[in-house]
C-alpha cells in the first residue's frame, strides 16, 4: 500500500469518526460507531464546560442535544482550541436566534469552569 492510499484511509477513518461518514471498507462499522460516539461524549463534555453559565442557564436539558447536533454538523478543524470551538458554538446559537445577541460594551463570557492553565 502506498502513502497516499493509506493517508486516504486514514482521512476516510478519520471522516468517520469525527464527521459521520461511512465507514472505510475492511473496517467494523459498529466499532467506528462505538468510537464516534465516545468522541463525541468526549468532545460534548469538554464544550459544556467551557460554555458561558448563561447559555447553561437559558437552554438547560437542551443544552446536550444542540451541541451533539452541533459537533455533528461542525467537526473540529485543526489547529483550533476547545475555547474557540465553543465560542463557535455560542456564535452559532446568536446567528440562529436561539441565544439574544450580546449588549454592546457586554464583560466578556464567564464560563461555566475553566483551567487556570493555558
């Protein structure tokens, strides 16, 4: 097998698992599932944490399901911080009317929890 057959393998595995494509040929597909889900647990904990309390506070038990339809839709780009992912996510709340816009001159979020390292 060539680099470029197994790095487009590899993309497809990837796409499976982080963008629910189809799984590669040769490969299990309840595995794939089973492992797209968990990163998608994964992912949905780390984001739920990082939201501002406010957006906690507004959608309450739905929090959970728009941000497994939202990492569904949204697959994490390289290079981007979990900050950054759920900034993406608050932005896109905004823009779809679900979350008011922010007050100009708004403080910056609060977030629900937040590490002190960087």
């Amino acid at each position: 097998m060539s680099r470029e057959e197994l790095a487009a393998r590899q993309a497809e595995l990837l796409a499976a698992l982080v963008a629910a494509g189809p799984a590669p040929e040769g490969v299990d597909p309840a595995r794939v599932a089973l492992e797209a889900d968990a990163l998608r647990a994964k992912r949905r904990r780390a984001l739920a944490r990082l939201v501002p309390v406010d957006v906690h506070e507004r959608l309450g038990a739905e929090l959970g399901p728009r941000l497994d339809a939202w990492i569904t839709a949204h697959p994490r780009r390289e290079g981007t911080s979990m900050h950054a992912d759920a900034d993406a996510f608050v932005a896109a709340l905004r823009a779809g009317g679900v979350l008011p816009r922010p007050r100009r001159g708004w403080a910056p979020r609060v977030p629900a929890w937040r590490p002190r390292w960087r």
